[in-house]
C-alpha cells in the first residue's frame, strides 16, 4: 500500500499492562507521524512515600505495579537496607533470590502465554486457545501455578509480597516446605520444555528485524545477575549501582505521562534480552541449551527475540531455584520465629536498591531523615527506559512493512510493542525530573 | 445465554485483574460460566455489550468521569475491584498533599501538562453495585462475589473486624509484638492473610461499618500508643473514607 494514505490509531494497546498508544499517520507512502505514547493516569507514588516510614516504604511501592511487586519490594528494602545500614543474612539472601525467581517466571510465563502466543496463533486472546490448545493452555497454566505457588511460599503472596521486610523475613518457609517446591520445580522442566518446542515451532512468525541499540542490565562475575550486580552497558561498560543517573537520565515527552530515559544513544533497552546480551556467559546448562535451540546468542538486535529471551529465562529461573534450594538445605535452614522482625534503629541516610525486575533493570533511590521518615525518593523503572526504545523500532521497522495490509501493520506494531512486555502502570509512577 | 462481562481499569497497579488471571484453572472454569468481552490486560477483543462490568483503581482525574458514567450507562452491574476501586485506597496518601505541589516536584515545567484531583474510590463518581475489597483481592473473594451475582444474590460482605478472623488463626496480636496494627477497626474478610504471614494488618480492606473506635483508643492507651501513630497508619488505606467521615 505504499502509495496511499494511512492512519493507525491503536487507543490503548491491548495485552500489554497499562494503558499506551501508537499513532501513525502515513500520507501518500511518507510516514509523517510514527508515535508511542502513554495515557495511564500518573500516580505520583515518589510524592506519596515522603513523610512515611522506613517500616512501610516497601508495602506502599510495592504498590507501584501489581505484576511487578516482588522487584519493586526488593528494590525497596535494598534502598532502606543501604540507607539505614542494615545487612541481611546468607540464608535470607538465597531466599530473596528464590524470591525474585519466582516473580521473574510468574511475569514472563504469563507474557508468553496469555500475551504473546495468541499473536502467533492469530487470535485474539488466549480465550478462543482454551478451546483450541487446551493442553498447551493447561500446560502453560501448569507452570504459572508453579511460579504462584512458589511466590506464595517464599513471600506469603503472590502479588504485593508480605514476608519481605527490612533486615530479612517476618517468616520463611521449613525445609519441607521448600522440598515439596522443588519437586514442582523438577517436574516444571518437561512442561517448559513442552512450551519451548511450542515456540520453536512459532518462532518463524516473529519478523526478521534488526536495530542495533545500546543494553543495559546488572551483572555480577559469578552468577546471571537478578538480585545484584553493577550496571552494564552493552556500549561503555560496567559501573556501581549507585551511579544508576548517569545511565539513566530520564525526560518528560509531553505527550506522555511517562517519563523517557537515554544514554550514550538516542535510547537504549532493558529487560530479558538486554540481560541475556550482557550476561549470556553466566546461563546454566538448560538455559543456555534453550537460546542455542533458538539460535539467540549475544549480541541479538532483534527485540521480538525478547520474548525468547524470557523464555530462556524461565529455564534459568527453575534451574536456579532447585540450586538455591539445595544449598540452603545444605547448610541446613535456620529457623526464626513467625513473627520475625530484625532490630532496626532510625538514622539519616541514603541508599539504593538496584534489581533486575521481569522487564529490566529497576532502582529505588531514598533519603531519610534522624528518625527514619523518608525526605526523598526516586524511582526508576524498566519500562521508561524502554519507550524511547520501543518508539525508534517503530520508526525503523514501519518503512520495512508499508507495503504489507494496514491489519498487518498494525498487527506487527502491536507485536512489537508486546516484545517489550511493557508496563504501563509501573512508568507512569512518576520521577522527579530536574529543568535545565 | 451467558452473562457478558468486561474487565476495566484506572489509577492502579492492575495487580486484581492479575488475580483474575492468577485464578489458573478455575480462570477456565470461569470462562464455562461467563463470556468475558473486554479485558484489555489479557485481550485485544473488545465490546459495550456487557452485563457485569468489573472496576479496578481509583479515578484520579476529571477526563477519566466521562468512561466511567459510560460504563455505568452500558453496565447493569458495576463491581469496584481492589482497594483503590473500592476505598480509594494507598492513591489517596497524596489527597493530603498539596496536588500543584505534587505535580510539580514531578512534571516540573511541563506539570501543566498534566491534570490531575483527589484520588477518589469509583462510588465517588458513580454508584457501585458491588464490591471485591482488599489489595491484591483475595481470589475466593472474587469468586464468591461472581458466583452470588450469578444467583441473582447481593454479595454478602463481613461487617466485622480483621481481629475476628486473626484471634481463629490464632496469631499473636502484633500490639502484643510491640507493633502497631489497624486490624481492629479493618473490615475482614481477608482471613487476616497479612498477620498470618509475620507482619501486620496494614487496613487495606478500609474501614469497617461502625467501627468501634472507643475500644481501638483503648487498644492505643494500653499499648502506649498515641493519636498520631494511629492516623499516620490510617491513612495508607483510609484517606478517602477518613475525609468523607
């Protein structure tokens, strides 16, 4: 249709969290608007927190996104941690990281099959799949039970966590209990491994495209880093977390309630496959056997192989986990009491908490004052950093399909902006912004 | 003919409708009874055509009124789903604050760009047939409260205290733990979840009807507790309700 004129006007991107659009505006084959924007009403949570308690900041950003609470509490209790000088133990530290495993394979096996396979099996929802691919359903909700399951062991919930609390846990689970979620874990495998063949299958619908982009994610010489890490750069390297503004650089688009972010280039991008580019050294076996079945290997510039990436992720969440586990029975579990709270005194301070969450890397930045009562806090989330990045692909890959159907287009716009899994009610949080 | 139903969304995390997805294989079950036309979080498809409509998050800006009175015309049933649907919930921390303030520590310049009032629960600004409370909802809540609308019934709802669940589970009281609590005056329901996992309850049910706020003064004085303390903790759930009180 390269001649003729165009409007896609996509109000509200379905299957994504939150509320984002895409706008283009096609005149006699010229693209004369090519848009991402975000209508989610802002929430102002960076204004919220000020004025409350170093005991309640991780309850109330937990609050930031529903999908994404068990990062947002980690980022939260590492920033208060930082800033009050509170250390955690070895135990609690593998049960955070079982923690945010859980999480990480909850988010993407609910992107995967509830927001991207009907995308290649062209329906429109995973509705009309139930009654078409109920075993393939029934098995991916097998493993998204799994991963609530486990959740709700390690964290008392599956969204909003209650266990995670400066200093450790308010309760953990016993050996037995953690015994029983390894079973699941091992039995998990051939299930992924079912859904790994599915997309194997699929793959082929995901377009053959390429931008080449920066990638920024944590990384850590010894583990594939989720919990901690310094700051890579797929372009100038690693740095301490704590120097997170100058990667991050975030700006108002007036046409969205979102903030943007920016680097070295015009934009940069986060979330599984920016972790899988810096890290993919670090991907146990099963994983690393699941990108070699995919043929993704670093550096892929390809953003619909996001959604690959995540699925190489899930292998290396399970795989980690039955890990995890085994060393903490290894060690032999600690007990503590059920209503466990670590002795925490007030003092002024700064901190912050870098984590990976499912789609990227995540900050929480605060200040507190002699009593504990936070003055100042920033958050910056994995999706803001991505929109710049979402809305150059576009630009990129719309002149490579104008010659394809306007559904077509406007199909593969919305594929694309599903790849990025984003998160709207998380980037609409709100950050403060400095004018210049 | 099934009853079509549709899911929407305002200020919020969307962590209840994640819920309604978490629900796994009764989510099937679920679509046995049910047709869901709109779900934006998990569907493209989208229609009017609904009976039951399904609210989450608060509405915090004028634009948004004009979807929910539609909603409401379209709906014959509207539940408000979640804290912030139903209460106004942990959005309404910033309803203390001076919102131009507000707007602008975040937008700065552009703040004007940005409208923005109270957060408000969604019977602010429509009337609200049902109501699934808690943050995240409980997903039994969820599934009692589709099943009674299905009968033709009104959802029942406790009109006691989270204590009445929490002394069953047999918890340590957490003012015996030396921390403070909003369990007493919090509507129940909930199975006390959050005290049964090592902390407290932090109220996100709202108030309960009539709450018995001589007997939680006395509970404050006890414990050596003051005022102060008490309204800083009400007002990460209760702002909305506090202010209309």
């Amino acid at each position: 249709m390269n001649d003729s004129s165009l409007d896609v006007d996509v109000h509200h991107v379905t299957r994504v969290e939150g509320h984002g659009n895409i706008y283009v505006n096609i005149n006699k084959g010229i693209i004369e608007k090519c848009e991402w924007s975000i209508s989610e009403a802002p929430r102002f949570f960076e204004a919220m927190v000020v004025g409350r308690s170093w005991s309640e900041l991780h309850h109330i950003t937990s609050r930031i996104c529903g999908i994404c609470s068990i990062g947002h509490s980690l980022a939260s209790l590492k920033a208060t941690e930082g800033a009050l000088g509170i250390s955690i133990s070895e135990q609690d530290l593998k049960l955070r990281k079982l923690a945010l495993h859980a999480e990480n394979m909850q988010s993407h096996v609910l992107h995967l099959g509830f927001l991207v396979l009907p995308d290649l099996m062209g329906v429109g929802s995973v509705v009309p799949l139930a009654t078409t691919n109920l075993p393939d359903v029934k098995t991916v909700l097998q493993l998204h039970r799994t991963a609530n399951e486990m959740s709700n062991l390690i964290c008392g919930r599956t969204t909003h966590p209650q266990r995670l609390i400066p200093g450790g846990f308010s309760k953990i689970p016993s050996m037995k209990e953690l015994a029983v979620l390894r079973k699941k874990l091992q039995d998990a495998i051939p299930n992924l491994q079912a859904v790994a063949g599915l997309f194997k299958s699929l793959a082929g619908r995901f377009p053959n495209f390429r931008r080449e982009t920066e990638f920024i994610a944590l990384t850590d010489p010894n583990e594939y880093a989720l919990y901690d890490g310094n700051i890579a750069s797929s372009d100038t390297g690693t740095a301490p977390a704590k120097e997170y503004l100058v990667f991050t650089n975030e700006y108002v688009v007036p046409r969205s309630t979102a903030k943007w972010a920016k680097h070295v280039r015009e934009s940069y991008m986060v979330g599984a496959l920016a972790r899988l580019n810096i890290n993919y050294k670090r991907l146990p076996p099963k994983a690393r056997r699941t990108a070699e079945m995919f043929n993704l290997s670093p550096m892929c510039y390809n953003p619909f192989m996001n959604n690959v990436a995540q699925l190489v992720e899930v292998v290396h969440n399970v795989e980690d986990s039955i890990r995890l586990i085994n060393e903490l029975e290894a060690a032999g579990l600690q007990t503590q009491s059920d209503y466990n709270k670590p002795e925490v005194k007030a003092k002024a301070g700064s901190g912050i908490g870098a984590v990976e969450a499912p789609r990227g890397i995540l900050f929480h930045d605060y200040t507190y004052n002699a009593k504990g009562i936070c003055t100042k806090a920033n958050c910056v989330i994995p999706t803001n950093q991505n929109h710049g990045n979402i809305e150059l692909d576009m630009k990129a890959l719309l002149p490579q399909i104008l010659d394809k159907p306007q559904k077509d287009i406007e199909l593969t716009l919305e594929m694309l902006v599903r790849a990025y899994d984003p998160c709207i009610s998380c980037s609409t949080h709100a950050i403060k912004v400095n004018f210049t | 003919m099934k009853p079509k139903v549709a899911f929407f969304d305002f200020a919020g995390c969307e962590g209840d409708q994640l819920q309604v997805a978490n629900l796994e294989e009764d989510f099937l079950a679920l679509l046995g009874q049910v047709e869901i036309v709109s779900f934006r979080e998990v569907m493209k498809e989208h229609s009017d055509n609904y009976d039951i409509a399904f609210i989450e998050g608060s509405c915090t800006r004028l634009q948004d009124e004009d979807r929910l009175k539609q909603i409401r015309k379209n709906a014959k049933i509207v539940v408000a789903i979640g804290s912030c649907a139903a209460i106004g919930g942990i959005n309404s921390l910033r309803n203390y604050k001076d919102l131009d303030a507000v707007k602008k520590i975040v937008y700065g310049e552009s703040a004007k760009l940005f409208d923005t009032y109270a957060a408000r629960p969604i019977d602010a600004v429509i009337p609200v047939d049902a109501y699934v409370y808690g943050c995240p909802i409980d997903r039994e809540d969820f599934l009692h409260v589709v099943k009674s609308l299905l009968l033709g019934k009104k959802p029942e709802t406790p009109t006691y205290p989270v204590c009445v669940e929490c002394k069953k589970n047999e918890n340590v009281c957490a003012f015996e733990r030396g921390q403070f609590c909003v369990g007493p005056v919090t509507r129940a329901g909930c199975n006390s979840c959050c005290v049964n996992e090592g902390t407290i309850c932090w109220g996100c049910r709202g108030l309960v009807d009539n709450p018995n706020e001589n007997s939680h003064k006395e509970v404050l004085i006890k414990y050596g507790l003051t005022v102060d303390d008490a309204i800083g903790k009400f007002r990460l759930y209760f702002g909305w309700q506090e202010a209309k009180r």
